[in-house]
C-alpha cells in the first residue's frame, strides 16, 4: 500500500508543539537561523512591485545564483544548478543515471535493476518526467498514457482506525474526508504490468468542446474531458471509488521549494478571508514516514509530499513498483486485492536490501534537488512589462506569490538563501467546480488544488513539444489554462476574459518570459 495506515500515537504535547510552532517542523533542513536585519532585508526585496516601467532586480535569475542559462533545446530542463561545485557534479549526474534507468522485472541477472512492478505506470522516471518536463494526456486511441496515470481512493469506512494524520488534524479542528485506497487497485491505477501479470486498467479519456466568449470579439475553445477507467484486470472499482486524473509536472527548482521557510508560506493562509479579497489559501499538512511527524505539504498537484526525498519514494513505489527504505513493500502500490502481485518475486534482499537502497535514493534526491531553472527572457520587453503588470492587476498573483527568499542551510549551498521567483504560495486553493475532481486527498478537498509554480512554463513547448497545462493536460494553451480559473481565482479569470485584447495578449506574453 503507497501510503500506509500509521496507528495512533500522537501525544498531545507533539500536536501543540507543531500548532504552536510550525516553522519548526522542517527537519528535513539544516536551517540557520534568520537575523533581524536579515528579516528586514527579505520583507523588502520580497514586496510587490509598484513601477512596471522595467524590471525588478535580479528577475532575470527566477532562482537566484542557482538559475542557469536559457538554452534553446530541449535540455533547457535537464541542467544542474548554476551555482553547483565541481566535485558535487558527479553526485547529479550519478542521480541522473539513476532517474533515467529502466527497471526490469525480477528475477534477473541485473540485480541493481531489479523489482520492476509487478503493475507499474513506466520503468523509469525519465519515461513520465521526459526531459525533466511536464507529462501530457493521450493524444488519441494509439498514444499510450505513460506520462498520466489515475489516482484512487475510497471513502473511509466509519470504523476504520484513525491514522496518524486524521488525529493531528482532528486536534486541530480540522474534519479533513476520510479516504483510504481502493482495496484492490490500491492507491493509483497502473497500465502496465510484467509477464504473467495483468494491468490494472487502461484509462478512458474523452472531450466535449465548451465556447467561451472573450472581450473584444474573441472566443475562446476550452475541452471538458471525461474519465474512466476501462478493461479493468481485476475486477471492479470498490464502491464509491473516486478518481483523479494527474499528469507528471515539470521537476525545475524543486530543492529551492523544499527550502522555502515553512512559516513564510504558512503566513500567507487566510482560511476565512479575513481581508475580504475573496482568497482563502489553506496550507495542507501530511504525514512524514521518514520524519515520523506530521509537516507542511509541498509537492504533487494537491501537496501531498513534504519533501523531495519522499515525492521520490513515493512515485518509485507507486509508479515503477521499487521498494525503498521509506515504502519497503516489495510490490509497490498492490493491494491485498491482488494476492497474487504481493506474492510475486521481486529485487528485496540482496546486498541494496530495498530494491533502491538509501544511497541510490539519497542520489536521486540530490539529482531531483538540483534540477535548475532557465534564466527568464525579454524581462525588459515592453509589452512583457505591460503583461506582467497586467498579472498583479488581475489578482492572478494573489495565488501565484512571485517571490520568496529561501533558507540559509548547512550542507546545500545550491539551495541557501537564494532570492526565487517560482511564481506560487504552495497553499491549496478552492479552483471551482469546473477544475474539481472530487476527490479528497488529505487536508485538499476535492475542488482544492495547490497553486502550480509558473517558473519555466513558457519552455514547456520547446522542452516537451506541447503546450497542454493543468493537473490533467486539458488546456492546450495558457490562456485557456488561465480559463479554466474559479473558485476562488473566478474574478482574476473574469479580468483577463474581459480585458481589451492587447492586454490580454500581453498577460500570455508575461507568463511565455517565465
């Protein structure tokens, strides 16, 4: 099971400790402390702009010294971090190796390799993160769905234990839905599977066209899609089972969010929209296993991981099927619904131990850290400046935070107090039902979505050949993505739909400099 059910043994002094103190809960840094000049220094150089005439300082370098050159290829994603030392290189480029093997099926005679599934999504994470890039929906009956997957999960019988999280939640008076992973399929649908095996399903996928009228006589084309999950290899879907489309987002400037202080993005949540502006971003909190406590979400389309390291663990478990020293079970994500995938051979105990032992995972983590942001272009552009303007007019930045300053930290230079400009407040937000997938997954319900980065999404199309965004691809284009806005960003949507054209235009050019 991908994420397993912890029993109850939280202390109520460990729950109060966290509510009461939640920057302290990164013990995944090696934090220095903030000096009061300091503070001042970042309040300033993180405030608004207020002169859209030319840049801000520094915007060229969205990830401080860490940001790299603007390639023209499609590697412009795959580079290490700018400011990286020569002898740590190595290290990246080791964890690049790691991302981009293939696993295969056990037994072989390729022990380092082995454990592949049994039911798995790809054989490598470079297959669904290609280029270190954004994944995109099946194009059609004969393109396969190697870059997209469907999560599960069923609601939670009313006797089923509490876990861990449930409880600190609930202490906090927070009664987040209560879910647990289909008994059978686990907690995600897999289209693949090794020999003698069946795959799990194979994802159906169909759109219906909406017109949307624009300002200016413009109209606008946005695709509904509608899922389902079909050829099931193992019978039905539990009862009430809920399904979430997700395709693999981009893996640029990864470490740099992991080092955002937790309390400057828990400052930015207003639950009840105490300013009346109509936001309410809510930071979402999720059990640690590596850390045994709970901790501020910040990865995945609802922030289900809090850190990288165990973004990592989590998808080599669920995606490919590896066992690791944070999710050991041999069979990845198979459920007791499928004795037989739990009863098949698998990598586990030879000299890794774990399918991917420590190290090997330590490697990939230190690769998925260092994954570099390109420099933005034409920030000087006038009609970019225009754009940009109208980004802060809309309310657009609202969600999408533009900057922050990252901790000093010990042992990760790359990532130390860098000012970076990653375009979120990695906080859920209420997206509308248009966007909703009606699936609860921790604190997020199921309109809630965390805010996306924007940094590098105007090389989406030069890395991966697409422009499709969003958690499942739908929009082919950023305005249509920016369309697809409600909830609590319906009035930033209605204010670019109904801006003069040339603003409008200049808004998507804003957000192609990024």
């Amino acid at each position: 099971m991908r994420f397993p059910l912890l029993t109850l043994a939280l202390t109520g002094a460990g729950l109060a400790s966290f509510a009461a103190t939640p920057e302290l809960a990164e013990p995944h840094l090696s934090v220095l402390p903030r000096t009061e000049a300091e503070r001042a220094r970042i309040a300033g150089v993180t405030a608004p702009p207020g002169d859209f005439s030319q840049p801000e300082a520094f915007e060229t370098n969205p990830a401080g010294a860490a940001t790299v050159r603007a390639r023209t290829t499609p590697d412009a994603f795959s580079q290490p971090s700018g400011n990286i030392a020569f002898e740590r290189e190595l290290d990246f480029k080791v964890g690049n190796g790691l991302f981009k093997k293939l696993w295969v099926s056990s037994p072989s005679s390729t022990l380092a390799s082995d454990g592949l599934g049994p039911v798995f999504n790809a054989r490598s994470c470079q297959r669904c993160h290609l280029k270190d890039g954004r994944g995109h929906p099946p194009d059609g009956p004969e393109d396969d769905a190697i870059s997209m997957f469907l999560r599960i999960s069923v609601p939670a019988a009313p006797e089923a234990e509490i876990s861990r999280i449930e409880a600190f939640l609930l202490s906090l008076g927070d009664a987040a839905p209560r879910t647990r992973p289909d008994p059978t399929y686990g907690g995600q649908l897999q289209d693949f599977a090794v020999a003698g095996h069946r795959a799990e399903y194979r994802i159906g996928l169909q759109y219906d066209e909406i017109e949307v009228a624009l300002s200016d006589g413009e109209t606008a084309w946005l695709r509904q899609p509608s899922y389902s999950a079909e050829d099931l290899g193992y019978g039905p879907l539990a009862e009430g089972a809920m399904l979430s489309p997700r395709v693999a987002p981009p893996m640029i400037g990864l470490g740099l969010l992991e080092a955002i202080p937790a309390a400057d993005i828990l400052a930015l949540e207003d639950p009840e929209d105490a300013d009346g502006d109509g936001i309410s971003g809510r930071a979402q909190i999720v059990w640690s296993f590596e850390h045994d406590r709970p901790m501020l979400g910040r990865f995945g389309w609802k922030a289900g991981a809090p850190t990288v390291r165990e973004q990592s663990a989590s998808a080599f478990a669920g995606d490919i099927g590896i066992s690791s020293p944070l999710f050991p079970a041999p069979w990845g994500d198979c459920a007791a619904g499928q004795p037989a995938c739990q009863r098949a051979p698998h990598g586990d105990g030879d000299a890794r131990e774990f399918e991917i032992d420590a190290a090997g995972l330590d490697l990939v983590t230190f690769y998925s850290r260092n994954l570099a942001v390109p420099a933005r272009r034409d920030v000087d552009d006038s009609q970019v400046l225009r754009g940009k303007r109208m980004f802060h007019d809309s309310g657009c930045a609202a969600c999408h935070t533009p900057k922050f300053v990252t901790h000093r930290l010990q042992g990760q230079p790359e990532q130390s107090f860098q000012l970076i400009w990653p375009m979120t407040d990695l906080l859920l937000h209420d997206m509308g039902e248009g966007l909703a997938d009606n699936r609860p997954e921790g604190r997020a319900t199921g309109r809630e979505w965390r805010t996306a980065p924007l940094w590098g999404i105007g090389l989406t199309e030069q890395v991966n050949g697409h422009s499709q965004f969003l958690h499942d691809g739908r929009a082919r284009s950023l305005l249509e993505a920016v369309l697809w806005h409600g909830g609590e960003a319906q009035a930033a949507r209605d204010a670019v739909a109904t801006m003069p054209k040339a603003d409008r235009d200049a808004l998507i050019r804003y957000l192609e400099s990024l």
